[in-house]
C-alpha cells in the first residue's frame, strides 16, 4: 500500500501563526507557505498507510491522557552553525511538549523512532536562507511574544508538492471534541530539534 510521511504539531494560533509564517516568507524563505507556523512534537516520519488506524487510535490515546497547559513565545535564537535555523524560542510549555513527544514516539507505539538530537521545542522562522537574512530574522523577531492555552495537537501529512496538510485534529482529555477530522488544505513542518529539517 505504500508509505506516507506523517508529522505531529502543536499549531500557533491566529493571529500569531499568520504572523509568523508571513514573516518567514518575508525574510525569503521560499518553503514558509508550505509550513503552516507550529512546535513539533514528532519529526517527519516515514509509515506504512496501512498503519494509519494504528497510528491515530495511538495519538488519541496520548491526546486522552494529556491536559491543557499555557504556551509562552518570547524571543529568539539561533541553531547556528550546527543548523541554519532561527528560531522563536518557547519559554513556558516546553516541559509539557516533551511529555507529550516522548509519547507520540513511545518505543511500543506505532510512531517509534528515536531522534537524532535531544528534543528542542521551539518555533522555526528562517532556515536555510542567506545568513544576512537570518540575521534580520533574529534582530527582527527578538521582541516577539505570545501567550496562548495549548488544547491540543495535530496530525500532518507531507503531500508530493511538499506541503504539510493537516489529517486529524486531537484535543486533550477533559476537552469538548476530544477528536475532530478535517480535510482543509492547512500545512505544517516538523522539525528534528536541534537541527530541524524546514
């Protein structure tokens, strides 16, 4: 049946994630329409298609067992020169985003996989780009902030095209809708801390 590529991501919402990813595109970062603004909770993963029930009964579960929690932005920072990212920096939130990857990849689910640096969460706005680039990407965004109540996260499917499109939405136990499936043309990027793919 073939294989997908799937990603798991907390999105940054309006008005900030528009913001954002506008901004990403404005410093020339030709993939930041493809990538919808998010903190990754599982890199690009390659499945078999016949293991997508698996995996979304997998992510409910991990959904279920998780509580809303607060998510801060403030600032940046730089994965340079081991990668050539700059990066919006979470400065509340990042303990319950490793909580939560770490089970979204637990060694006994079907997402296993270990990572190739420790986990990183944080918000990608340049990669790749011209180092003067990323370097206003830096000064430009370093008194950014944003605060927000995290009720959730998401699967994402990588199209051909390279686009991010989301599959399935999962809220955190206690939540109203605790799981919700949509097929709007909406995209997001996950990313392999501390040297994320765009």
């Amino acid at each position: 049946m073939g294989t997908v590529t799937l990603g798991v991501s907390i999105s940054v919402p309006e008005p900030y994630g528009s913001l954002l990813q506008e901004q990403r595109a404005g410093f020339g970062d030709t993939a930041a329409h493809g990538i919808p603004t998010h903190v990754t909770l599982l890199p690009p993963t390659e499945v078999d298609t016949a293991a997508l029930p698996a995996v979304e009964e997998h992510l409910a579960a991990v959904a279920a067992a998780g509580r809303a929690f607060p998510m801060r932005l403030s600032g940046t920072d730089t994965f340079r020169p081991l990668s050539p990212v700059v990066f919006v920096q979470v400065v509340e939130g990042g303990a319950a985003c490793g909580w939560l990857q770490e089970r979204v990849r637990d060694a006994q689910g079907p997402l296993a996989r270990e990572l190739h640096f420790p986990y990183h969460p944080h918000v990608t706005v340049a990669h790749g780009i011209d180092e003067a680039a990323m370097d206003t990407a830096y000064t430009e965004l370093a008194d950014f902030e944003a605060v927000w109540l995290t009720t959730g996260f998401a699967l994402y499917e990588q199209g051909g095209d390279g686009v991010w499109r989301l599959q399935r939405e999962f809220r955190f136990g206690g939540l109203p809708g605790c799981a919700s499936r949509t097929g709007l043309p909406q995209q997001s990027h996950t990313s392999r801390p501390p040297a994320p793919a765009p």
